[in-house]
C-alpha cells in the first residue's frame, strides 16, 4: 500500500486526482501506476487500468493469475471490471467510493456469481492517508 500511496501523491503533485495503483505477483511488483485522466484526456486513464495494463505487459499475457491489485481508492465498476478480465485474485484498496465503489460499497463485482471470476477483496489498509489526499486535493479546487 506504501507503493500505492506514492503513487497517489505523484499524481496529485500532477494535478491528478490522487489515487495510486500496483500489481504484484507472489510479492513482486510487476506495475505502479497513478490517475493519468486529466493529462492524457482519457477517460480510462485510470491507476487501475493503467497498472493492469503494464502488469499484463510485463507478463506477456492478459490473465494476471494469482495477482494482487493495490489501491488507494476503492475500484469504479470499470476498473474492477479489470480486474475481473485480468483474473486477479485479490484487491486490496484503502478507502471506500461511496459515488463509484464496485468492490462492496455500492456494488461488489469481485463477488457476483454471475460473472466468470470472483477475486478476494480486502479494505481499508491505509484508509486515513488516502482520505486524506483525496479531501486534500478537493478541497485546494474548491
């Protein structure tokens, strides 16, 4: 989460809303990402996506068996949608989107039977740190 929340930071730095993401496998990160939205007018430009996405890369294939994904915000339905696509096996992510989550606040994709691949999902490591930012940032645009 340590990663992550760099990340977080690095893009708030940015001007981007700050979240930060990782994929690890078996305790080696394979990415570290965050929010590349604005700069790149990009919708998709999520952490999430963008650490999937390299992950993937790095790995030579689009099945991220046994991977964890880390983040410091909640996934939106997109980006746990990812996940589900990647097949990760866990997500561990730090505060809780009451606008957007997919991952137990308003939705809970890593869990629908309905779908092809559940993962494990694990919140609130690092919560406060990443409320923070994200308060931070909000409030400085206000």
């Amino acid at each position: 989460m340590e990663l992550a929340l760099a990340e977080a930071r690095r893009a708030g730095e940015q001007g981007e809303v700050p979240i930060g993401a990782v994929v690890a496998i078996d305790g080696e990160v394979l990415a570290a990402r965050h929010n590349e939205r604005l700069s790149t007018n990009d919708p998709t430009a999520h952490a999430e996506i963008l650490a999937l996405r390299d992950a993937a890369a790095a790995r030579g294939s689009s099945r991220l068996d046994g991977a964890v994904l880390v983040t410091t915000l909640e996934p939106c339905p997109m980006c746990a949608g990812a996940a589900v696509m990647a097949r990760v096996a866990r997500v561990v992510f730090a505060a809780e989107d009451p606008k957007a989550g997919a991952c137990g606040t308003l939705y809970n994709l890593g869990a629908d039977p309905r779908l092809n691949h559940n993962f494990e999902v694990v919140a609130g490591m690092g919560r406060d740190e990443s409320s923070a930012l994200l308060k931070d940032f909000f409030a400085a645009r206000r």
